[in-house]
C-alpha cells in the first residue's frame, strides 16, 4: 500500500470518527434539552396544581346541590389586602382552597340510629358540649349536606354521647352501643369497608365522648374524630384529628376588643384545683399582687357575673388544662379580649393548622409556671397591643351560630375536615 492511498484511508477514518463525535454531541445535547424541557413542564404543572389540583379533582367527583355553573378561576389578586392577613399559616392558599370548599364539599350524614339515642336534635346549646350540640345543628342548617352518599367526600356517624350521657347511661354501655351502631353501618352499607373507615369522623366534646369511645379501637384509629380533648393521652392524632374549640355559649357578656387601656391587671385566673398544673399555679402565685390568682371559681354570691368581668380588666388569662387538656377559658378569653396564656406542655390547639396562634395569645411549657409572672412583664407593650388587636380579629372564628355565618367555628371545623379528606383514596 502507498503511502498516498494510507494518508487517505487515514483521513477518511477521522471523518467517519468526526461524525460520529458530532452525532454522539446532537443526541447529548437533544437529551439534555428534553431533559429541560420536561422538568419546566412539570415544575409549571405542580406550581399550577398548588392551587388547581385538589380544585379538579374535587370538582370531578362531587355534584353541587347548587345549579350547574361556569366556574371562574380565581386569582389571588382577586382578594383585597384587608382580607389577607398574617394570622393564618398561608393566608392567600387559605382563602382560596376556602372558597373551593365553600363550593364542592359534601358531607353524608347516615340516617340510622336510635332517635333516643343518636343525633336527631342536640340536648341542648349551652354550656360545656355547647360545641357538640351546635354542630350537630350547623351541619343540618348548612348547604354542605347531601342526601347522596356516592357524591359525598365524608361521612358523618352521628353520634351524640353528650346525649347518651344525658338519659344516664354508662360509659361501659355507651361504648356498647357505638360499637353495634358502627358494626350496623358497615354491614348495611359499602362506604366505611371501602377505606376501613379513613373517609368517616364522629364529632365529640368534652371527656364523655373520648371515653365513650376509647374502647373502639377501629373507630379511634381510622376515622376521624373531631374531639375537644386534643391529646396524646386520649389517642389523638394530629394528621388525622382534628382539635374542636370547646366553647361555653351564649356568653354572659358582649365580646372584648379594642380597650388596652382599660385592662390593667396583669394575669387572671380563677377555677378548680383538678389537675397537677392547676395546683401548682394556685399554690405559687394565688397570693401575688400583680396576678390575679384564685385556687376556686369565684362564688356567684360574690357578685353578678364577677368571674367574667374580670377578663375584662386583665391583660393575659391563664389557660391551664384540667381534667384533660382542653379548656373552655381559651374561648372565654378570646371572646372576652383576653390574651390567653396557654399553659400546657401538650395541647394541639384548635385550627392550629390555620391560624398563627403565636400571633395572638402567649404559649408556654408547664414549667414556665414557676417564672409566669416575669414572663409576661417582660413582653413589650407594643407586643401586648399587637397580640390583642390581632385576637379580637380571630373572636369571629370561635363563635358558633345557628344558622352557621362564614369563618365561624363550624367553618372552620368543616376547613379542617376538608384538608384531611385530600389525603384518602380508594
């Protein structure tokens, strides 16, 4: 062979090696380029579906019981600056994914039951299963109510323990017959087997409902249960719960708000020593100067509606837990213009989820007892003005109406239901 003819195959091979260099380059960079253009695509489609997703899918599987409209997309320009507010975790998600549920929620509620027994009217609205019985009412009065169970999102076991309770049966009995309503439902129907239960929630105040239940453990660990006594000690489960604002209505006096000046006594507390961190607070601080600390509810005889005047004039209220770790004194102080001080090493507060309650009341360890005092003299002025302004704007979201208003309690319970039912699928 030549040295002209292995110069030329020589260059012929380094062409044929240029090429296929070039080729290997076109497709590398054609891969990467599509590799781009698929992650833009699906960043702009999960950024989209933040808002839009649980909207669709909502929107494919139920049936208004409002006329079939066109629905408008709605922007979060749409809202006005006074309505957003930094009292909520996601102030602008919150007020779109309310309306969104304003819209579509359902809620099935089982018709069966002993009306001697099972939810048919509430025992009553007041005092302390004041929340229980207004809610059993509000669900009926609102529009969330469907009679088709195959477009409903969750389903309601109307149980009523309170009203058990009232005709003066057991705890042992009461559990007896929630076992055999709930056994009754799931054979009579397909819906609680199709999710063992994940996609139905009981609502219950006070301890007679936590106990009422404790001794059906597939009712406490797959249903949701909207229950006052929101702690670990009773089986509560904060992703799947949801934490029921235990409120004593009517209230005895008009709402607290916008007085700062008027409130000159540091701390108040008053009630009975039931619970360790009850009499530690009575024992270190009831004989105090600055704080208003009494180891007993303060006597009727001592004055018309005393107990309650005296929110009025202190700054903070004291919220220790009792029995269980709820207390209706938050709502009282919230109502009353109180800041409340809530005093608990566990309490998954209600609507915790949506509201910011650091912007608003005071939040401590049961340790914090022994320095209570220098703790809330040390909080600045310009912050005691900021946390009671911002707690007369949530007052509205702790108030139970008959018919329900828009962001009160019932609302926002129905809020916190809505954002758990997302997370089931069958």
């Amino acid at each position: 062979m030549t040295a002209g003819k292995l110069s030329q195959q020589l260059q012929q091979q380094q062409q044929v090696r240029q090429s296929m260099c070039s080729l290997k380059g076109s497709l590398r960079t054609l891969a990467i380029l599509t590799l781009v253009s698929f992650t833009y695509l699906s960043f702009n489609s999960l950024h989209s579906s933040y808002f839009s997703s649980s909207s669709s899918s909502i929107a494919a599987s139920t049936i208004s019981l409002a006329p079939v409209t066109k629905k408008t997309t709605i922007l979060v320009e749409d809202y006005d600056d006074d309505e957003i507010s930094d009292l909520y975790h996601s102030p602008r998600v919150f007020k779109l994914n309310y309306e969104e549920m304003e819209r579509n929620f359902m809620i099935f509620i089982y018709p069966d039951g002993d009306p001697n027994t099972f939810y048919q009217t509430p025992r009553k609205l007041t005092g302390k299963y004041a929340s229980e019985g207004y809610f059993f009412q509000n669900i009926r009065e609102s529009r969330f109510q469907t009679q088709d169970p195959d477009q409903a999102d969750l389903f309601f076991i109307p149980i009523s323990c309170h009203k058990m309770r009232g005709k003066g049966i057991s705890y042992e009995n009461m559990t007896i017959i929630v076992d055999n309503y709930v056994e009754s439902l799931k054979s009579k129907y397909p819906y609680w087997n199709r999710t063992l239960g994940a996609d139905h929630f009981f609502v219950t105040c006070h301890d007679v409902g936590v106990r009422a239940t404790e001794g059906v453990p597939f009712l406490i660990k797959n249903a949701i249960r909207v229950v006052c006594s929101p702690s670990y000690d009773v089986g509560f489960i904060p992703h799947k719960d949801v934490a029921l604002p235990q409120v004593l209505q009517p209230f005895a006096l008009p709402a607290g708000g916008n007085d700062v000046e008027k409130r000159t006594t540091l701390g108040f507390w008053a009630g009975h020593r039931n619970s360790r961190i009850r009499v530690i607070l009575a024992r270190v601080w009831e004989n105090d100067t600055e704080l208003d600390i009494s180891n007993n509810r303060i006597n009727r005889a001592t004055g018309h509606l005393v107990y309650q005047k005296r929110f009025y004039g202190s700054k903070y209220c004291i919220c220790p837990g009792g029995s269980q770790v709820n207390s209706a004194r938050i709502a009282d102080s919230i109502h009353y213009g109180c800041i409340p001080v809530i005093l608990s090493n566990y309490y998954d507060l209600p609507f915790n989820d949506i509201l910011d309650w650091h912007k608003f009341s005071v939040i401590l360890k049961e340790q914090d007892v022994y320095r209570l005092k220098q703790i809330l003299k040390d909080i600045p002025d310009n912050k005691f003005v900021s946390l009671h302004k911002n707690l007369v704007k949530v007052q509205k979201h702790f108030q139970w109406n008959s018919p329900p208003v828009k962001y009160d309690a019932f609302h926002m319970v129905m809020y916190d239901l809505w954002l758990r039912h997302h997370v089931i699928k069958y």
